[in-house]
C-alpha cells in the first residue's frame, strides 16, 4: 500500500516520542500489504474499526494512540487524516475529517 504522507506520522512521534516505535511498527506492516477489501485488512489488525466514508481507525501502542486514515482499495492508497491521543479522537468526527 501507498501511504501519505509520513511527514504527519514523523510529527507527531515527535511530540510523543513513546509512539516512535508503534508507528514505524505500522508503517513498515502497512507498506508491505496489498488489501483489497476491510475483510483482508483486518487479517493483518483485527482491531481495526471501519467509522464510514472510507475512513477506518487503527488502535496504535496499546490504544494509547488513535490513527484514522482514508483508504482506497481499489487505488492502494492510505491518507493519514488523523493521528492523535484517544482523548484528542473523541473530539473529531472521523467519517467527515
């Protein structure tokens, strides 16, 4: 899969350096993988939630962390919409961001 950008992943790891590891983690998984469907994605992360409107949430570092993308199957392309603390996610409206 393509993902963009990883500036935003890089940004944030620096403000909470505990989740440097966690998203190279996911970083390096994700880019390796050919999903076709949510089906196939959450063979990979069963903990990932579909939230609607091609946006789908994945628990990062023990769901200390939320990161809400916008994939395109068909396109194998994953935009990073959101990555924030599960209080910061409360706070946004993940099918619409």
């Amino acid at each position: 899969m393509v993902i963009i950008t990883k500036t935003i992943l890089r940004q944030f790891a620096d403000r909470h350096p505990d989740a440097v590891q966690p998203l190279n983690h996911w970083y390096d998984i994700v880019r390796k993988c050919d999903w076709h469907s949510f089906s196939e994605m959450r063979t990979t992360f069963n903990s990932v939630d579909a939230v609607g409107n091609d946006r789908y949430v994945f628990n990062i570092k023990g769901n200390s962390y939320r990161l809400v993308t916008m994939i395109h199957f068909a396109k194998r392309t994953i935009y990073i919409r959101f990555i924030g603390t599960h209080t910061e996610y409360e706070k946004v409206d993940c099918a619409n961001i």
